[in-house]
C-alpha cells in the first residue's frame, strides 16, 4: 500500500512539472482560447490511452501503469482547469458563449480520439505470440 501512495505521489509530481511547463510553453490564442490547457488535456488523455493498451498486454507492469496512469496522468491533466477555462470563455465577451462551447466540445472530442488512439498504440501486437 505504501508503495503506490509514493508511486502516486511521484508520478503526481512529475506530472504537475511537466503541465507547468506546458502552460508557461503553450501561449493562449487571441481570443483567450486556453490552448494550453487543451494540449495538457489532450496529451495526458493520449499517455492514459497508452499506458492502459500497454498495461492490457503486460507490456508494463502495475507498478508503472499506478504511477503513470494515475500519478503523471492525474498531474498532467487539469479538469478544474478545464471548467475554469470554460467559464472564463462564457463571460469574457459576447461571443465568450459560442467560444467556450467550441472549447468544451474540441476539447471532449480530441480528448475522446487521443484515449482511442493511445490505446490502439498501445494494444499494438496484443494478439501476436510471444
């Protein structure tokens, strides 16, 4: 048990670096669309899909797939962000509205393919012999 909290607890805090430097490297568009949060999003639901398709075909053991997928990915991902994003989109303008739903939608959308995606990668040679 101690084992996965501090498996955890590593993976969380790496995963918290690299979302920082995502979001200090990703720069916002024009219309304050947060792309960073997006790509953070969207990169840790692709990693997610990967190391669980990886994990299927034991080709990472538990120990890896609890501090990757809940740890990394738990850090990396942001979905009180996410929301915040959201409803800074909403009452930013009068467009805000149509933007954060565009926001929302691409980000459940490209979100949903990168999990998919990262899965069959993963999964890759499952049904091969070895």
């Amino acid at each position: 048990m101690i084992n996965l909290v501090v498996l955890v607890f590593v993976g969380g805090a790496i995963g918290a670096m690299a979302r920082e430097f995502l979001m200090l490297g990703v720069p916002d568009l024009s219309d304050g669309f947060p792309m960073a949060i997006l790509v953070a999003n969207v990169v840790a639901a692709f990693l997610l899909g990967l190391v669980t398709g990886l994990h299927k075909r034991r080709a990472v053991s538990d120990d890896v797939n609890t501090m990757v997928g809940t740890g990394i990915m738990g850090g990396l991902s942001t979905f009180s962000s996410f929301v915040y994003g959201a409803v800074v989109l909403m009452t930013a303008s009068a467009s805000g509205a149509v933007v954060a739903i565009v926001y929302v939608l691409v980000s459940l959308v490209l979100g949903y393919a990168a999990v998919l995606l990262g899965m069959k990668l993963g999964e890759r040679g499952a049904s091969q012999p070895g």
